[in-house]
C-alpha cells in the first residue's frame, strides 16, 4: 500500500477522529497485524499535540487460550492494576484510539459460556467508571487489516494480495483519498443537516417493512434526537467516533417496539458470526428469536442481562452508501452497520438526549434510554426496505423508500 495513502489516513484518525488535544494523552488499543501503521498513527498524535501515547496491542489466539485456561474466577475478578487504568482514565481523559484487525471466527470453539459469566460479573465493577467517562473524552474506531481478516472478505486471494485490497477498501470507505480533512469537514455537514431534518419532524414512532418479513414499529423518546457524523464532549472537543461512519442513529424508548425484525447480513460477536436471524419484539423486548447459524449465540446475547432484549439503537444508513457500493461484506460491525439500516440490542446513547451533559445518567435512563452491559449492532437494511416516521401530531412522512432516503 503507498504509503502516502496511509499517512494520510493516520492523519485523519488522529485529527478527524480523535481530534487530541495539546497536552492530552492517548490510549491505543490494536492487534499485532500492522505495527508499522501503529507507528505511524502514533507519531501524527505527538503531531497533533498528544502529551503521551500509550499502546496496547493484544493477539487474539493469546486471548483464546486464556479464556480457555483462565478460571471464571480469575476472568472475572478486576485486578489492582486493572482498577488503577480505570481511574487514570476518569481523572486525566485520555482520547481512546482502538484499531480493529481481528479475525471474524477468532474465538470459534472457545467457551461463550464462561467469557459470558465473566463479563456479567466484571460489569458492575467497571461500570462507574465508565459512567464517569461518559460524554467526556474523545474516542474513537478505525481498522486496519489482519491476514486472517482478509482472506475472510478476500477468500480466493493469495494473503498478501487480500490484505492489499483490504487496505484499498478501508482506505477507500474513510475517503482518504484526495484531501480526506476537507471529506470530512463536508460529510459531516451533510449528516448534521440530515439529523435537523429527522428532529424538525417530531418524530414519535419509525414504521420498518421489507419483503423479507420485517413488520416493526419503534417508539421515540419525546427528549431524543438523531445524531450523526461527529459528536462534541461535555468540554467541547468535536471529533469522529467512527471512521467510517454513514449513520443517522437514535436511542428509542426501551418500551416501545412491536413487531418482527430480520437481519440482511451477518453479525460477528464475540469472534462467532451469526447468521440469518430474526427477532419478534413485545413493549420492547425480544420474546422470541432465531438464528439458522450459531443460534445458541444469539440466545447467549439476548440474555446477557435485562436490558440485553432491548433496543439501544435505531440507525439510518442508504442501501447504497458508499460501504455497500463496494459489494463486499466485511464481516466487522464497524463496516457492515455502516452498509445498510442497522438496529442495536442493549445500551443506549445518552448524547441522543437533548442537553444530555446537564442530565444524570438516573435521569437519562429514566426518560427511557436502555441500559445494558452490551451494545450490538445488526443489519437489517434490505433494497426495499420503508422507513415511515409518525409524528406526535399524527402527519406520516416517508423517511426511507427502495432502502435509501426518501428525500
């Protein structure tokens, strides 16, 4: 890959995306599969003004074998260092940059069972910090591409050619190309008018159906907004939480979704893909679902905690956004919710509550946001997918016809 290309989107990550501020520092997290760019995205922070850049790289089959030897008790518990990391985070702010890299079947034949448990049980130990964290520091989500990655998007490819056209694909869908700040200065304006557009209608329920069965109305929370493209801190630091990102996303009531739910493409959780799935919502949570393949998975993360069977998220993404223009599927929620509409089980977004940095989270949730250890995204965009809007004063308007935007 040119090099030029890359440092133009290391660039990007630290600017658009993260956005560091002088003096601040910057935790990384990524895989082993592209330390080269690492070192690259790691020299534009200090550029940009980073304080200091911390990175941790992780390798998946490290990960598998401490799930599989590890007891549920060590898994679980929340060591002194770990703890230390944590308020580190909540007292200094750093910017969170994570690289995604791995593989799509990753953790296939490790024990969900156990990795499941643990996590319940980690959740309300980590969870005030987070909540402290929330709405205050910039994060943000890129990749870059893993061997094994590839070859699952690229499977008749030789691994160096995979890779190649990996990168061209990721580089390609975060609009690198050209002059990628002044990309993304526009794509974001265009996101934020089109969120104005969504929050003058006063929107109090979405209407879903495709040919492939889906028949689902989700209620609105009156305070809620649509958001898109970048967001702001509580101190008032802009930046890009995902590149690429083609959403318009809003947090719904957690007790309002009627109806019958199919997937379009596969989910990747927890290293497992999902595949060919549907849910049936009764005042807001999953009664019943099924998946062709790995429905024991699906089952596993519907029932995670009590906000797991709970949407968190209403996403509008156009069938022919640039991510599904490329035909390919990525098998990474990152590029695969960005293709096509996509809906979320589990926790919601407090910055989709209008003046959110005056409320308290007990405020938040209590308006009807979700709560939830778990926030997974799955496509349920399709090419004749409609989107209708119902608004609080009874008017319909069609949001989305033939799987894009109706305006």
């Amino acid at each position: 890959m040119q090099k030029n290309r890359l440092r133009k989107y290391a660039r990007l990550i630290a600017r658009m995306g993260c956005n560091v501020q002088k003096g601040q520092d910057v935790q990384v997290n990524c895989g082993i599969d592209q330390p080269e760019f690492v070192a690259m995205v790691t020299d534009e922070l200090y550029k940009a003004g980073a304080r200091r850049v911390m990175v941790d790289f992780s390798y998946q089959p490290l990960s598998k074998l401490h799930y599989r030897h590890c007891s549920l008790k060590t898994l679980s518990t929340l060591e002194n260092f770990e703890e230390a990391k944590l308020q580190y985070a909540v007292e200094k702010l750093p910017c969170r940059l994570h690289l995604m890299s791995a593989d799509p079947d990753g953790l296939k034949g490790v024990n969900m069972d156990k990795l499941s448990r643990s996590q319940q049980i980690l959740y309300p130990l980590t969870k005030g910090y987070r909540d402290q964290l929330d709405g205050k520091q910039q994060w943000c989500i890129a990749a870059v591409p893993g061997v094994k990655w590839a070859k699952k998007v690229f499977p008749g490819e030789r691994a160096g050619t995979a890779v190649e056209k990996l990168w061209d694909a990721i580089l390609s869908c975060a609009r690198v190309d050209d002059d990628p700040i002044a990309a993304w200065e526009k794509h974001n304006a265009d996101m934020q008018a089109r969120c104005e557009y969504l929050n003058n209608l006063q929107i109090d329920k979405l209407v879903y159906h495709s040919a492939n069965g889906t028949d689902l109305e989700v209620g609105m929370i009156p305070d809620a907004v649509f958001c898109g493209g970048g967001e702001t801190t509580k101190g008032g630091v802009y930046f890009n939480p995902n590149i690429p990102t083609e959403e318009c996303f809003i947090s719904p009531d957690k007790t309002r979704a009627e109806g019958i739910v199919y997937s379009s493409l596969p989910l990747s959780y927890r290293g497992q893909l999902i595949e060919n799935f549907w849910m049936r919502f009764e005042k807001g949570a999953v009664v019943e679902a099924h998946a062709e393949v790995n429905d024991a998975a699906l089952q596993q993360m519907i029932h995670m905690d009590e906000g797991a069977s709970r949407l968190g998220e209403c996403a509008l993404v156009p069938f022919n956004s640039p991510i599904n223009q490329t035909g390919l599927l990525f098998y990474n929620t990152l590029f695969d919710e960005n293709a096509v509409c996509h809906l979320a089980l589990g926790r919601g977004f407090a910055d989709t509550i209008r003046d959110h940095h005056e409320k308290s989270h007990e405020e938040i949730h209590a308006l009807g946001v979700n709560e939830s250890m778990i926030h997974v995204d799955f496509m349920i965009g399709t090419e004749d997918l409609s989107v209708e809007a119902v608004c609080r004063d009874g008017k319909r308007v069609q949001i989305f016809k033939d799987g894009t935007w109706a305006w």
